[in-house]
C-alpha cells in the first residue's frame, strides 16, 4: 500500500533530515512498514569519522609556550574541531544511516560535553553514533567512561580525600532520573563511587584505585560498597529513567507537547525491553500516533536540523568548513560547542528577528551565492567570530549544489504544477495555494532552470519552511 505524501515527508524529517523531491516520489510508492524497515537497515550502514589527530600538548608544555605558540596551537586546535565538525555535517546530509545520525544528534544534546581537543571530540561523537539505537545502559557506560565527558566535569579531580560531585549531579539531573527524583545525599554517594575514573592523555578510561573510595555508601535506598559500574545499573533499575528517556525522545522526535499517557506506556515497554532503542523507535515511529496531523509542522527546526535539510533537500554539501561553521555560528548552534551542560535551547528561542531575517536569506546565499549581512544570533552576540562573520556580505559560503536530480523532475511540467510541487514538499502545513501563487507573477525573465531555482529560493526563504 503506498504511503501518502505527507507521511513520508514526516517521517524523513523527523527520523533525519529531510528527502529529496524524487527520493520521496520513489519512497511514496512503499509501504509504511517498509520504510520504517529501510531506515533501520541503513542505519546499519555507517563508519567512525576520522579526522587528522590533533595533538594537545600536556599542561606543562603549555604552561612553557610563548604567547605565540600558545595562539598558533589554538589555532589547530579550532581548524581540527573545524574539520571534524564539516566531516560530521556533510556525513548527517550525506550518509544512507540517516536514523542512526539524527539519534547520535539527539544524543549530542543530551549527553553534552564541550572539548578543544578533537580527538577527545571525535571519539565521543563516534561512541554516540555507535551506540545510538543500542541498548541505553551500554550507551551510559561507554559515555560515563569517555574522556570528554569525564573531563568537561572535572572527574579527574574526583578524588576520595575530596570527592567532586559535578559528574554524579549532571548523571541524575540531566542524563537520567531528572530534577526531584534524588537527593543531595545520593549525588554525594554517587560522587564517593566515581572516585578514580578518569583518562589519559590519549583518550582511554583509566581507573586509579589508589584514588578510589571503598566504602559503604547509601545510593537511591541501597546499600553496599558501589563503584560506578554499580550506581549505573542500580540508576537503570528505576523506572522513572525509562521514562525520563522516553520523555525526551518523544519531544525530540513527535511533539514538545508531550502526550503523558503515549509516553507512559512507551517508557513501560522501554524499560520491558532492556532499554532497547531500536525497540522503543520502531515502536515510534510506527505508531499511528506518530503520523496524527497534529504533531506534523508542530516543531521549529534547529540551525543544525535547518541546515541539514537545506543539504538534503537541495543534494547540497559544503566543500569548507569556513562557510558551514560561519551559519552555525550565526545561526546560534554549533556542533561540538554547546552554551553549557543543559545543551542548547529549544523550540522557540531558537527564533528571534535576527535569527528569523537570517534564515529568509540564506536561501538566496546559497542557491545564488550572494553575500550576507547579518547580526549572529543573540547567544553569540559577544563572539567575536560571529561579528566578523556577520559583517563579511561578500564571502561565500563555499556550497555546492547537485542542481540536475531536481530540474529533471520538474522540468516537463507547467510552471504552475511545478510551484505546486515544490510548495507541497517544502512545506509540512497544508498550505492555501493563493498564499504562493504571487510568487509567479515575480519569476525572473530567464531559463526554466534558473525560474525553477528562484521558485526553490524565494519558498524556502518563508517562515513556513521553517517548521517539521
């Protein structure tokens, strides 16, 4: 039985990034069941990122360098973090595991860590892609032992003689149980039990016993000589972690107005389940709740989800990551640098003037390579590098287009039917014809391919496009 349209159109939005017009034409002729089996199979599909190894010197060595050794090693280290973050864009835009990528980016938000150091970066991001749609409970062991994580909150000073809580309080608040389900004590206990993980300098888990307490500690009304290993399995023990988890995912994934009864009884099949990813997605995104038209064009897309849909969209890919970095940066999210451990705001402070005249010209930017003058959006207001790249109107963005799949679709229709067409696979909402009919009275006087990209320009510059 094919699919209708707009379920198709949901479903690659919100299980990646978005659909070509002739992928979705040829996917409209599939069953539901069978693209949910298709995304699953490829996600199979996939390999680690691997960027050039950047190097951080030992603190000593730093400590040594002259100031302009000291800048120059800055330098590197934010041109490795620049490639691994294009290698990631272009491989989430680009790769068949679209699932398993728009996972890792949840994950990204919810296990956040913020390093200069690339390498540490890369293998965190690889963990997170890795165990993306496996069992939680593994993908919370292998992130609890990642050096990123365990150094952005200083478990290399937890120590048993003075014990560090900024792991065990971020593990309950944001990673697990959330706000209310635990106390002050089973955040010190949890601390006293992390004690001795910690890394090395090239990036694997270390435990230092000597550093490690041994005693009894009380956690969530158990008792025992727990190491973290333990306090791990005794947090997944708990139901309302199932729950936590499924919460999220259903914001992320369906709509941020969660409905409590769906949740409730995902999150018991989740916790049934052994905390299967796979299972509790499948389960999803197969639902006839998932497709209701009331989560459909419910949620504003991040700047990275924008982005990337603008790439698959358009088969577009970044060839630097000058450009691609620039529109994070002035977008208000960069992969890899998050504002802080709670992640990056949602929903609707992802809009403001700035940010929304912005998105209405970009469009323009990169379909026609015109420049862009701009203000960053307000969380990078004081950066620097966003100012300068605000100003730049007449860099561009070193995108490039694979225009021919698109125009060989399009061009044996009538300009009406193709307005129509773009405007139906743009758009999530029904739209009322009239409200884009106008734009035929404004096409330029030139070729049927350059009215064609103007059409795709001037409905992808609207805040309709802005919704998935």
């Amino acid at each position: 039985m094919p699919t209708p349209q707009s379920h198709v159109q949901h479903l690659y939005l919100q299980a990646g990034f978005g659909i070509d017009l002739p992928g979705l034409r040829a996917h409209m002729q599939k069953s539901p069941s069978q693209l949910i089996e298709d995304l699953f199979d490829d996600a199979r599909f996939w390999h680690s990122l691997e960027v050039p190894n950047f190097e951080m010197p030992d603190l000593m060595t730093i400590r040594q360098m002259k100031e302009e050794e000291r800048r120059e090693m800055q330098q590197q280290a934010r041109r490795a973090l620049g490639t691994l973050n294009l290698a990631w864009l272009n491989q989430m835009a680009s790769g068949r595991a679209r699932l398993r990528e728009k996972m890792a980016l949840f994950w990204h938000d919810h296990f956040v860590t913020r390093h200069q150091h690339a390498y540490a970066a890369q293998l965190q991001v690889n963990t997170l892609r890795e165990h993306a749609l496996g069992k939680f409970g593994t993908l919370l062991s292998r992130v609890a032992k990642d050096p990123a994580m365990l150094r952005f909150l200083n478990n290399q000073q937890n120590h048993k003689a003075h014990p560090n809580e900024n792991f065990a309080r971020e593990l309950l608040e944001l990673f697990t149980l959330g706000r209310g389900y635990y106390t002050e004590q089973d955040i010190q206990q949890a601390a006293r039990a992390f004690t001795g993980w910690s890394s090395l300098p090239n990036g694997e888990f270390v435990f230092r016993p000597r550093w490690h307490d041994y005693g009894t500690k009380t956690f969530l009304g158990r008792r025992g000589n727990f190491d973290g290993d333990d306090i791990l399995h005794i947090i997944l023990e708990q139901e309302r972690t199932a729950s936590f988890i499924t919460r999220k995912l259903y914001r992320f994934f369906v709509n941020p107005d969660v409905d409590k009864e769906v949740v409730s009884n995902w999150a018991k099949e989740f916790y049934e389940s052994d905390y299967d990813l796979s299972t509790l997605m499948r389960r999803m995104l197969s639902s006839d709740h998932f497709f209701e038209a009331r989560h459909i064009g419910t949620r504003i897309k991040s700047p990275i989800e924008y982005l990337l849909n603008l790439m698959c969209m358009l088969n577009m890919r970044f060839e630097q990551e000058e450009g691609a970095i620039m529109l994070q940066r002035l977008l208000g999210q960069v992969l890899l640098q998050p504002p802080s451990v709670a992640g990056w705001p949602q929903e609707r402070a992802w809009i403001d003037s700035n940010s929304m005249m912005l998105r209405l010209k970009i469009p323009q930017a990169l379909i026609f390579s015109s420049g862009l003058e701009v203000q960053p959006k307000a969380a990078f207001a004081g950066n620097e590098d966003a100012i300068r790249a605000g100003r730049e109107m007449k860099r561009r963005l070193g995108a490039k287009i694979d225009w021919q799949p698109l125009l060989s679709e399009l061009r044996g229709l009538e300009e009406e039917q193709i307005l129509a067409s773009l405007a139906s696979w743009l758009y999530q909402l029904n739209t009322d014809p009239a409200s884009y009919q106008w734009m035929r009275q404004h096409l330029p006087p030139s070729g049927k391919d350059e009215r064609i990209k103007w059409m795709c320009m001037r409905l992808m510059g609207t805040p309709e496009f802005q919704l998935m």
